[in-house]
C-alpha cells in the first residue's frame, strides 16, 4: 500500500520514547500517522499507539494535563489501541511499581524491567500467531517488562521461555518487545487489518 492511501488515521502518543519510528512503520503501511500531544489530538484518530520510553516520565507528562488518561481510557473503549514495551506496561491492570498510572485496558500483571537493565537487551526470533496466520517475529528486547500474571480474556499470541510477550485482549495489542526498530510489518498489518479493520 502507498503511502497515505488510507484515510485510517492512527495516533502515536508523542509525550516521550520511540514514538517517531512507529510514525514511520505506520506511514510505510499507508495510514496517515500523526504525534498525539493533547487530549484533543485523537479526535481524528481511528487507533492509538503507545510507544517504548521510560513509564515513569509518560505518567507525569500523562498527570500534567488533568484529562489526557481519562480521555484515553474513553477512546479505548471504541477504539484499538497498541502498545509496546513502556506502551504495554501503560495498557495493563496492574503494575508492580505504583508510580506507573496503568490505563487498565488488559488483563495482565507486569513487572518493569524485568527483563533487566540496557545491559541486558537482547534480541531473538519467537514463534508467532497473528489472527490466523502463524509466523515468526524478530523480538527485540530493552529493559522490557515480565508479564507476570494473565487473565482469561487475554490471548498470548507469542511467549519467551514460557512468558507471555506478545498479547490481544478485544481490540487491544500490547508488545514487551520493539516491532518498529526491527522493521516488523507483520505486527502492524495485524493490528491495522485485523484490529483496526482496515480493508487489505
Ligand atoms: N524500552 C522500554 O520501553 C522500557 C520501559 C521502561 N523499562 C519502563 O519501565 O518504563
């Protein structure tokens, strides 16, 4: 699909983090793409992503303007939302660390960082299962957080030694690893024509 050929738009939360790249990723599957910095931003935005960064700096940038969490939680009830890494720590219930404002969107439990330190990044290739289609995925994986609990409602589309990395609850997707620094188009085609529904 050419660029812009969609009139699917999808936000990027732009408050800190990777969020350019996944600008990128989007724009090369031909949606428009736009940084979300206000509340008023996802008023055009079909689907949100919520990129890897640093949880702790998201959550007072998110307290800084009184609704944005509020604002995101309602636009998550219609619409998917995606996210990875500090993005999946942001969608789950439950954080281990009580600074992190959770969004609630997943039924999961994590632990930041328990994949380790910058030190401890690595990457690897995981079997993978998008809607019908079973792959592999290059995972690439920094200062990522353990999924330590799972709900019923949630499907794990890919694990790491037995952990849950790669997650769908409804219409939201939630990565522990990077897709948009390892060029995987096939987690945005799942999310942008599976999840969004956005005709192929
Ligand atoms: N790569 C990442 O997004 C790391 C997330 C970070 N460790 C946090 O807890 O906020």
């Amino acid at each position: 699909m050419a660029e812009g050929r969609s009139s699917t738009c999808i936000g990027v939360l732009s408050l800190q983090g990777a969020y350019q790249k996944h600008i990128e990723m989007l724009k090369k599957l031909g949606v428009r793409a736009i940084n979300v910095l206000y509340p008023d931003d996802l008023d055009c935005c079909d689907g949100l992503v919520i990129p890897g960064g640093e949880t702790t700096t998201m959550t007072k940038f998110l307290k800084t303007d009184g609704n944005f969490i509020s604002r995101i939680k309602q636009f998550a009830k219609e619409k998917p939302l995606f996210g990875t890494c500090a993005g999946l720590i942001l969608m789950a219930r439950r954080c281990n660390d009580p600074a992190i404002a959770t969004l609630d969107l997943v039924d999961i439990e994590v632990q930041r960082n328990g994949y380790g330190t910058q030190a401890n990044s690595f990457s690897t290739t995981l079997p993978c299962q998008l809607g019908e289609e079973k792959t592999t995925t290059p995972a690439l994986f920094i200062r990522a957080p353990i999924i330590t609990q799972c709900g019923p409602a949630v499907s794990v589309l890919a694990k790491h030694n037995g952990n849950p990395v790669l997650v769908q609850q409804g219409h939201h997707l939630a990565a522990s690893f990077h897709p948009e620094l390892t060029n995987n188009l096939a987690i945005y085609n799942h999310f942008l024509h599976t999840i969004v529904t956005i005709p192929v």
